[in-house]
C-alpha cells in the first residue's frame, strides 16, 4: 500500500481535499469509482511531492545524495578562486 511517511500526509485536510479531486477525476476517466484508497495510493506516489514542493516548501524531502552537493560546493569555489584570480 502506502509507506507510512506518505500516511502521514493524510492527516492534512488540504492533501484530503487534492486526494478527493483526484478520486472524482479519476473515475470520471475511468467511468466508475476507483475508491479512495485507490486514489489515495495513486496520488502519493505521483503527485505528493510536487504538492509538497509547491505547498510546502519548507518541509521537502531531503537530498538524496550529499556527495553531488559537496561536489558543487567544490566546483564553486574553484571558479571563485579562479575567477579572482583573472582579476588581478
């Protein structure tokens, strides 16, 4: 089903509310009613996080590699360092 992370979402009225218009659009497209848990299920794993993302921003889910952050980071101070370098 759910992982319990996404459960947990449920609990906000405003993720009920996309959840029911997702259950009403989608068994109008499938011409009968997928029920909630159906809709629920389908709407977290593919449209949850660009919800989140959108409505709350604060609250994303964390990186998924830090490795590809420190790199950048890296790869950022050497085009400053360069870069002031040039100056000179």
């Amino acid at each position: 089903m759910t992982k319990p992370a996404d459960k947990s979402l449920l609990k906000n009225r405003k993720v009920v509310e996309e959840i029911n218009r997702h259950l009403w659009i989608e068994s109008e497209k499938q011409g009968r009613d997928i029920g909630f848990d159906q809709a629920a299920k389908d709407w977290l794993e593919n449209f949850s996080k660009a919800w989140m993302s959108y409505h709350m921003p604060k609250q994303k889910a964390p990186k998924l590699s830090s490795s590809k952050s420190s790199a950048s980071k890296s790869t950022r101070s050497k085009s400053t360092s360069s870069s002031k370098t040039k100056v000179k």
